[in-house]
C-alpha cells in the first residue's frame, strides 16, 4: 500500500475508532476495565495482566477487588488465596497488589516513571525506574512474577518490547475518548508503540516495518514508521491498527 493510502487508512480508522463504545464486552479490551476506575494504580494492574484471550483477561480483571490495593498485606494474601491467572499463582498476584500498596504509601507512578524519563526525555528510561520499584518493593522469586512484572535488560535495546507497560504508558498519557490522560508529565511524542505478536504482523503487512523479530527494536522502527503520518502523537494509530488486524479489514476491503 502506498504511503498516502496508507496514512488515509489509519488516519480514517483512528478518527473512527476514537469513541468510548469501542471498549465493550463484545469487543473485550483490558482497557474497559482500567477506565472504569480511572485509577494508575488499578490501570497498572490491568496493563500487566493484559497477555491472552482479551476475553478471558477481561473476564479475570472483573474478579479482582481492586480495594485491596488500599487493605493490609495480611488481607491482601488472605483475599488473594485461590486467585490465578495463566503463568500467575495466588503468591504472585498477591505480591503485585502488595508492591502497588507499599508504592501508594510512597509515591506515584507518575512520580516514579517521571523520575527516569526525566533524565533523558527517554520512556524507557522511565519504564526501567517503575520495574526496578516494583522488584524492590515486592522481591519474590517466580517464573510467574518474573513474567508478570519483567526485570531491566542488561542492553535496552536488545529486549522484548515490554507491550503491557508500553500499552500502560500509552493509557495514561495520551488524552482522547479511549486513553485516560491521567498524567501530564511525559510528552506523547516520546511514547512507543506497545507491540504485540499481532500488530507486528500487520506492520510487516503494511510496509510499515521492516523488522521480523519481535523485539524492542521493532517496537522503536513501528513507532518511527507512525511518527511520519504524525510527530507529536504517534501512538494514535495504535489501537486502529490493532482493531484492522483484529476486524481483518484488509480483507475485508478486497
């Protein structure tokens, strides 16, 4: 697809999906919870749960006390008892909800991830200061917690693409009718795309990347594909690539 069709495509399928009746259960995104709540502390926990069936996350999310986030540790692991999800035991869960409590009693998120951006004007390096909080204020040791809330990379710029966080940051800093805005210190501009197994292969389909591993490095080469059609807000294409690869609109259009 050539490049001025391509952008009238995005740009027509942004604008388009650019409306709250997007989040549904018919149409399930971990999103539809977190704006329920409007809350960085519940978005996180719904961002970092948001691998799989977008029906079964969705269905997952909407059994979590999210008061809990404010309980005693004690309530915390008692309530938890029994809870799983996919790589996730009860433990783990547990050990987020007390990480995000033991944060909350310190800081923000916002805080902390403006901390390292701040340095550089880099959202990575802000994404590295979040996970290092989370390691430090809940240090278990699981593949399940490992998974879920990911360590710092030894080389950022050989990694995976840290979709859920990504995804996270994309929700509280972009102000649209989807995206909470939530936070005003991290210019748009700077966020990168959250990449997932799907939005990878429709890039490559697009023209739009050229990168076939799934990697940070093409999560940075998508979003500077993105960054052309629109320098200061890249990222408002996200969800309308997402939703043409979901909906096959491509073909569709045949």
């Amino acid at each position: 697809m050539k490049r001025n069709g391509l952008k009238a495509l995005l740009d027509a399928e942004a604008a388009r999906r650019n409306d709250p009746e997007e989040l549904c259960y018919e149409r399930p995104d971990p999103l539809l919870v977190a704006s329920r709540h409007r809350d960085e502390r519940i978005a996180l926990v719904c961002a970092l749960f948001g691998y799989g069936s977008a029906k079964q996350i969705v269905a997952f999310l909407d059994r979590l006390d999210f008061s809990l986030l404010d309980a005693s540790e004690e309530e915390i692991v008692r309530e938890s008892a029994g809870f799983k999800y996919r790589f996730q035991d009860s433990e783990d869960i547990a050990a987020l909800f007390v990480a995000l409590r033991r944060l909350g009693q310190e800081a923000s998120v916002e805080e902390i991830v403006g901390r390292g951006y701040e340095r550089l004007g880099e959202i990575r390096d802000g994404l590295w200061e979040l996970v290092a909080e989370l390691r430090r204020l809940s240090p278990r040791l699981s593949r399940g917690w490992d998974f879920l809330v990911g360590r710092v990379p030894d080389d950022p710029d050989r990694c995976g693409p840290f979709k859920r966080y990504m995804m996270y940051f994309r929700w509280m800093i972009r102000r649209d009718a989807l995206d909470l805005g939530l936070w005003r210190g991290v210019d748009p501009a700077d966020l990168i795309i959250p990449l997932d197994t799907h939005t990878h292969r429709m890039a490559l389909r697009l023209g739009l990347l050229r990168r076939k591993s799934y990697d940070m490095r093409a999560a940075l080469e998508l979003t500077e594909s993105l960054r052309r059609f629109d320098p200061a807000d890249p990222l408002r294409y996200d969800f309308a690539l997402y939703r043409i690869g979901q909906e096959r609109i491509l073909q569709k259009e045949r």
